[in-house]
C-alpha cells in the first residue's frame, strides 16, 4: 500500500509541499521511493496524506542509524507508517475523500481524519 496527497482530495498549501518534499528526500536517501509511493497509492484511492514536520523528523531519526545511515528507512516507513496505516484504512476508519493527518506521539504515527 502506498499513500499521498491526494490530487482529489488535497492537502492544502505547505502541508502539502512538506509532504512531497519528505516523499522526495526519503527516496533520495533510500535510493527507493517508498514514502512517494505510500502517498501515490493513496491518491489513487483519493486519500491526501498530511505529515506533520514532527511525524516527518521522527521517520527522520527513527530511519537513521550511524553504522548503517538511512538504510533502515525503508523498514520504518513500512512497519510504523504503511502497515498501521493499511489496518486502519482496512478497517474503516480512512475512506475516499478523507485527508489523513500523520503525527506522532513519540513512540509511534499517529493517524487522525483532516
């Protein structure tokens, strides 16, 4: 599953270019763009995924090892970010049209309807 800003169901102004812009650096790092892919999938159900820049700097540190750099990213992004948010979304809880608001509460995403 992979997710976004929505082109139907937008985000709005900065949020949205903060959103892509993570997309953007998280792929550079990775070398894969599992972030851009989580928000194209979404756009695709009509789903806009908000990351707030605390949700944003916490995949940051969590993704960063010093022995490893940015390798672990990958792994992050699908067990704190993708798989929650596939199970609440299979759950009902995200539907088309919804905007998705990502932050975090420090020990992991937190998933609130925009």
């Amino acid at each position: 599953m992979t997710s976004g800003t929505s082109g139907t169901s937008s985000t709005t102004g900065d949020s949205a270019a903060a959103g892509k812009d993570a997309a953007s650096r998280v792929g550079a790092a990775t070398g894969t763009t599992t972030l851009g892919e989580i928000i194209a999938l979404l756009e695709e159900r009509k789903i806009a995924l908000d990351l707030d820049q605390d949700a944003i700097d916490w995949l940051a540190n969590k993704g960063y090892d010093p022995a490893y750099g940015a390798r672990p990213l990958k792994r992050v992004i699908q067990q704190r970010l993708e798989n929650p948010l596939a199970t609440e979304i299979l759950a009902g809880k995200f539907n088309e049209g919804d905007a998705v608001n990502i932050d975090t509460d420090g020990r992991a995403f937190v998933f609130e309807k925009g």
